[in-house]
C-alpha cells in the first residue's frame, strides 16, 4: 500500500465506490486499519451490487476535496452473528449521523432488517495516484430517482412588473 492511499484511507469519511462496470457511488465510510467500513440495506445507503461483488472501485479525495488515489478494494462481508461485527458495528453506528436512537438500537435494527456492513480493502499494487490519474472530472449526469420533486413556481401575491430602465 502507498503512503497516498494510506493517508487518504485513515482521513475519509466518504468514498465513491463503484462496483464492475456501474456508477460510482458516493458513501460514507469508517476507517479500520488499512481498511473502509461502510453500510447499506434497508433504511441505508443505496449500493447496488456491492454486498455480493468480490471487489470493487474506490476513490478516495485528499484534503483539497478532489481525486488523489483509485484503488481496487476486496469486498467483504461481516457475518452478523461474528467477532468482527460485534466489534466495528457499535462504532459505525456512534458514527452515523442522524442515527435514530442509541448506536445499540441503530445495530439491532441494522442486523433485523438485513443490512449489511462491509469491508474494503485495497488489493496490493492497485492504487493509481498522480500523475496517472484521469484529466477528466469524471463527473456524470444525475441519475433517475424518484426521490426528485418538481419544482414549483413561487407563490406571487401581486403581479410582479419588470424594472423600469
């Protein structure tokens, strides 16, 4: 592992993680180690595909907010009933924002509802950092959801007139 990829690692709290040939993603994130933690399922964070891919793209952005290191990441997932989940879940859970309850609620409703807590680690010698990173923003259109409302025109009590010139 770089010293680049080491650092931007230990300082993220989100990440763009893309699985095979699909979009990226952006998520939040926990550093363990030399490793992301991240969560989706139910409730949380949407990554399609992530939970069953054996590994997949991450980028990471330094402190001046873009792209430093991509890296391939080997996917794996914590067993529920295991040491490590019982561990890194508490902890992922005092992380989440928002959280609706206690980081003990937050687990108990992660592990009913089949949500899943993952582990990225970058595989050895797969982290592109400058110069060989792409020129491009790599930025792409917004996606479909259904999460978009249509923006409506603002209410108008009076006519309003255009400025006299």
């Amino acid at each position: 592992m770089t010293a680049v990829l080491d650092e931007a690692i230990k300082k993220a709290s989100i990440t763009w993680v893309s699985v095979g040939d699909g979009p990226a993603y952006a998520l939040w994130c926990m550093p363990v180690e030399s490793s992301l933690i991240v969560v989706t399922g139910p409730g949380e964070q949407h990554a399609p595909g992530l939970t069953s891919a054996p590994t997949a793209t991450v980028r990471l952005r330094g402190d001046h907010g873009g792209l430093i290191v991509t890296a391939e990441a080997t996917v794996t997932r914590l067993d529920h009933a295991g040491e490590e989940w019982a561990e890194i879940a508490p902890q992922l859970a005092g992380k989440r924002l928002n959280a609706s309850g206690p980081a003990a609620e937050v687990v108990a409703r992660w592990a009913a509802t089949g949500c899943a807590i993952v582990r990225l680690t970058p595989a050895e010698g797969t982290p592109v950092t400058a110069p060989h990173l792409p020129d491009d923003s790599a930025a792409a259109p917004p996606r479909e959801t259904p999460a978009r409302v249509e923006t409506r025109r603002p209410f108008r009590l009076h006519r309003v007139r255009p400025p006299r010139t």
